[in-house]
C-alpha cells in the first residue's frame, strides 16, 4: 500500500482529472480508510470522522463511500462489510484481497487472466459481470510464524 500522503495525492489528481469533486470529507474519509491497513466498517468511520466533524452522519459516510467506490479509490470487502484503500487507483483493473483471519491485514493483488476469464466464462453463460469480488482468507506470514 502506497503511503497516506501519496495515495491522497494521486486520488486528488485522478479526481481532478476526472472532473469530480475530491471534498474534505471524501479525503478524510480515504485518509482514514488508507491509515487503517486493514478494512475498515462504516460506523468505525463515522466514529473516527465524527471527533473533527461533528456535523458526520451515516448518509455523510455512506455517500463518500460510494464516490471513494466509483472513482476506484476504494474497495469492499464484501465478507466483512468494511473498506479498504486501492493500492492502484490510477488505473482500472481486476483486483483479489487477501485478507489475513490473524491480524486483519488486507492486501491487494492483480491477477488479471482470473479476472479475465470468470468475465468470459459468464459472459459465455449470457452473463454480464457488473462487479467482480475476489477474497481469499487465511493467515499472512507474521501470523503463521506466531502461531508456530
């Protein structure tokens, strides 16, 4: 994962770019979720932006959220109802979590041709894929070695 400061300027310039608007809360909120290294649920969020925000609800959350999700800033983790910061978010592209069950870490990977291919094996089912979500769980190497 790309460090804070680097992940928000490369969103604010991917925004600008885009033409949309990257607000103080929508900043505060990939900030946050960046900070986190591992995902991160809504109502975490709100209770971490609602100490410099006292004006933060839910809808306030929910609707950065979804702009963090459209613009490729962000990633549900769909078993865990929580977020985590993109570690590309300059391109488009199919993405796999791994999601350690130990500690919480979640990191991001690219293997495209599995994409690719569950993509061309629906759409050969007359299926379109929409969204696609990979997570595989288990133990990351820190947690494996401390359970040795």
């Amino acid at each position: 994962m790309p460090q804070t400061t680097t992940l928000l300027h490369q969103a604010a310039l991917q925004c600008q770019a885009r033409g949309v608007r990257f607000t103080p809360i929508r900043r505060k909120v990939l900030e946050l979720i960046a900070q986190s290294g591992g995902g991160l649920k809504a109502y975490d969020l709100l209770d971490q932006l609602s100490t410099q925000h006292a004006a933060a609800r839910p809808p306030t959350v929910y609707r950065a959220l979804d702009f963090l999700i459209e613009q490729g800033l962000v990633h549900r983790i769909e078993s865990q109802n929580a977020y985590v910061a993109c570690a590309c978010p300059e391109h488009a592209h199919g993405f796999q979590l791994l999601i350690c069950r130990g500690c919480g870490h979640v990191e991001e990977i690219h293997l495209d041709e599995i994409s690719g291919q569950l993509a061309a094996r629906a759409e050969s089912k007359g299926f379109h894929v929409e969204r696609q979500t990979i997570e595989l769980q288990g133990l990351c190497t820190a947690c494996q070695t401390a359970t040795v």
